[in-house]
C-alpha cells in the first residue's frame, strides 16, 4: 500500500500541543469524534484495540463501520506527547513514517513472521522532532489480526542535563 487510508496532520500539529488544539488539528484531517458504533463486536474492538483503550477519533470506513481510530495522552502539564493510531487494515510502516516525519530515514526493523515492528527514533539515529524533542514513532504489524496498523508517536523526553 503506498498511500494512507486516511489523512493526517503533521506531528507538530498533534504533538506538544495542548489536547483541544491537537484533535482540532486531528478534526482538520478528516478525524470524526469518537462514538462507539452499535454494529463494533468484540472481535472488531479487538482489532481497533478498543478493547484496552478508549478512542477519541475515528476515521470512518467508506464500505461501512470503523476503518481506524486515534487517541491522545498528555504529560502532566496538559500536552500531547503520545499519539495511538489504529487502523483496522495493513498499512505500511513506511508510508505512514513518511506522512508524519518530515525525513524519516532508515527504521530499527525486528520482529518475525507473528509480529513486525518498525522503530524510527533515537535508537534507530532516524525520525523527527517536534519543537526540538525528539520523536520516536513506533509501528507494528500483527499477523493474528491480519497485519493492522497499530502504531505509536510519542515526545522522547530527555532528562535534566
């Protein structure tokens, strides 16, 4: 898949930015305020991990139901420093770190058949930064649930010098 199945705003639109300016910029893209559908079974909750988190937004399916949903944490002082996307589809790992990072580079691949993982980031000397903190976006690829996106795009916080 070389294009995403739903658009996305650039990380330092979403990242340390307070929440109500991050789901604007998430509502800007095309992201829907969440409400929990009547035909989600539990085996769709599992595949969107709604299961172990609560959504925020979702991106609807043009075929009917869910396609992905998005949720957003924050530090203590109100900011966005994690962003969770998952996608009920396989998308690739590259195309999304391309969406977000402006010059993704080379990501920390491992992993096997069961469950890929794609690291950019400080370990893999590869990623972005968001008003100069380091992001780490995380990605994996699931074959029990048909290789869904489940992905991660978190603030590295670097400690007291």
């Amino acid at each position: 898949m070389s294009t995403l199945p739903f658009r996305l705003p650039p990380l330092g639109a979403v990242l340390l930015r307070r929440r109500a300016e991050a789901l604007a910029a998430l509502a800007g893209a095309g992201w829907r305020p969440w409400a929990p559908p009547f035909d989600l079974d539990a085996e769709r909750r599992r595949l969107l991990n709604v299961d172990l988190s609560e959504p925020e937004l979702s991106w609807p399916d043009p075929a009917g139901g869910l396609l992905a949903v998005a949720r957003t944490e924050t530090d203590r002082e109100g900011l966005v420093v994690v962003l969770e996307i998952t996608a009920s589809v396989p998308v690739a790992a590259r195309t999304l770190a391309a969406a977000l990072l402006p010059a993704p580079g080379e990501p920390r691949v491992g992993g096997g058949a069961a469950a890929r993982e794609w690291i950019w980031g400080p370990e893999a000397d590869s990623g972005g930064e968001v008003e100069g903190e380091p992001v780490r976006l995380w990605v994996c690829a699931e074959q029990a649930y048909g290789d869904r996106l489940w992905a991660i795009a978190s603030v590295v916080r670097r400690g007291d010098e």
